[in-house]
C-alpha cells in the first residue's frame, strides 16, 4: 500500500500547517509563555513563534497543489527538517 497518495500529502500538508499554527498558539498560550523565549530566544521569540506560524498558512495554501510545486515542497521539508534537529538537541 503507498501511503504517499496525493490525498495523503494533501492532507499532511493541511495537519502540518494546521499544528504549526494552533500547536504554537497553545503552546505559547497566544504568545504570552515566557518560559519557552527564556528557553530558546532564537526560535520561541514571538517573531519566530509568528514565522512557524506564517509557515504553516504557507503549507496550507500550497496543500492541494504540491505536485505542481516540488522545489517548494523540498523547501518546506528542509525547513521542517531544522525544526525538527532543534527539538531533538533541546
């Protein structure tokens, strides 16, 4: 069975985005959670916690045409990839 269907990667892409947006709101408890800018500045700052944000409304708005866009598509597992690395060495 390939897991890797256009309706499966459409909706990841829809849940990648959906997490980093409302995943960030919660867990910043809408950007008012000190401990984790104090934690990490470089990545929990409220400007980054609005750029993994502004990430996710990217995934959303490319999730039905991510065949048509594979470069940006590799993009956005590169930059997943790093957030991914930052959060096994935290």
């Amino acid at each position: 069975m390939n897991f890797f269907t256009p309706r499966n990667i459409t909706l990841g892409f829809y849940l990648g985005g959906i997490t980093n947006i409302a995943g960030m709101l919660l867990f910043s408890m809408f950007y008012t959670n000190t401990l984790l800018s104090s934690l990490d500045p470089g990545v929990f700052s409220t400007a980054g916690i609005v750029l993994i944000q502004i990430w996710g409304l990217a995934y959303i708005a490319v999730a039905r045409s991510t065949a048509q866009l594979p470069w940006l598509v590799a993009v956005f597992a590169v930059d997943k990839s790093v957030y991914v690395v930052t959060w096994l060495l935290w």
